[in-house]
C-alpha cells in the first residue's frame, strides 16, 4: 500500500509563462479548498479571493469561514469579490499568485442574468484568467453527483456552473479532482469528453 506524506508540497506545471490556471474541483467535505491551499503554499505573494456571501447570522458557515482562516498563512491577503470577481482579477499585479474560493459563489452571485448576459460575463471570466500574469488556482464545486435540484434556480445553478468548469478547463495548465480527502490529476489520468 502507497504512502504519501501530505506535507510535501506539489508545485504547480511549469506553462512557460508567468502564469498558469489551476482549476481544483470535488463536493463539500472533500478536501478541495485545503488541497488549493496547499498548491500555494509556498507562494510568497498570495490573494485569498473569497467569493460567497458572508451570512453572518448563519452559524455554522461562520465556523467553516473560520477554520479557512485558520488555515491560511498570515502573509496571505484577502479580497472578497461577491460578483465583481472578473473586476478584481483584472486589478490583480502580475506575478502573484490568486486562489479562488469558490467558482459557485460567483455563479451564486449572477443567476438572474439572462443567458445571453450570462454568456457574456462567462467570456470576460475566462479572458481575464487567461491574459492575468498570475498563477491562478480555481477551487470549483461539484455540485451534480447528488440527486435532481427540486426547484428551477437549483438546476440552473448546477448546471451553469459545470458548463463554466468546462470552459475553464480549456484553458487551464492542471486540473485537480478532490474526493474523500484524496488529489487526483485529472489531466494526467484522463482523457477529454469529444
């Protein structure tokens, strides 16, 4: 049996640039958000980009922002974006390092967008990671491995964040799936959908 010591960092793929998109994907409790964590670890400039809602009445999102905080390094900045995502990444410096935490607060934030609208953002999302001069890495949720959203705002939910994921992942030097605590590379094992 294979032993791997979660202490050894894993340096994002070289691209040839400065900059490089790492999308790291997998449902709640899997371990994504301390797997992207650990990519940047040894970055010397990071932004934190928070994108949900605060909901400071909600106890127990409370907690779970709170043990984020505590994982982060110190020297790390924080930004929140709530649906101005694409806005703070094009005032981002070049050469530093961004995670992203999550892709769904930002689908969240821009749901009653038509689709044409929708359409629109999405391109200026992927055209602003794909000219930034930093290393991004892109936590995304996975959200469709459960049972059919009950309501009309569920399934759109769901379903315009995993046609986004895909775009994203286009363009993107690595790919991550996170499940049970464990890292898979996706690029590596798999083959893309024709």
């Amino acid at each position: 049996m294979a032993v791997d010591n979660p202490e050894t960092p894993v340096n994002p793929p070289a691209s040839g640039f400065d900059r490089s998109l790492i999308l790291v994907s997998g449902p709640a409790r899997s371990g994504k958000s301390r797997w992207a964590e650990h990519l940047l670890r040894s970055h010397p400039v990071v932004t934190y980009i928070a994108t949900g809602a605060s909901r400071p009445d909600d106890l127990e999102w409370q907690k779970r922002l709170q043990a984020h905080r505590d994982r982060r390094p110190t020297h790390w900045s924080v930004a929140e974006s709530g649906g101005e995502l694409v806005q703070l990444l094009e005032t981002l410096a070049p050469g530093q390092s961004v995670l992203i935490d999550a892709l769904g607060g930002f689908v969240a934030h821009h749901l009653e967008l038509e689709a044409t609208e929708w359409t629109l953002l999405c391109e200026r999302l992927v055209a602003s990671i794909a000219k930034s001069n930093c290393t991004c890495v892109l936590v995304v949720e996975e959200t469709g491995w459960g049972v059919v959203p009950p309501t009309r705002i569920g399934g759109l939910f769901r379903d315009r964040l995993g046609a986004l994921a895909q775009q994203l992942d286009r363009i993107a030097d690595a790919a991550w799936l996170v499940v049970q605590g464990r890292a898979l590379d996706l690029h590596s094992l798999s083959h893309v959908v024709p």
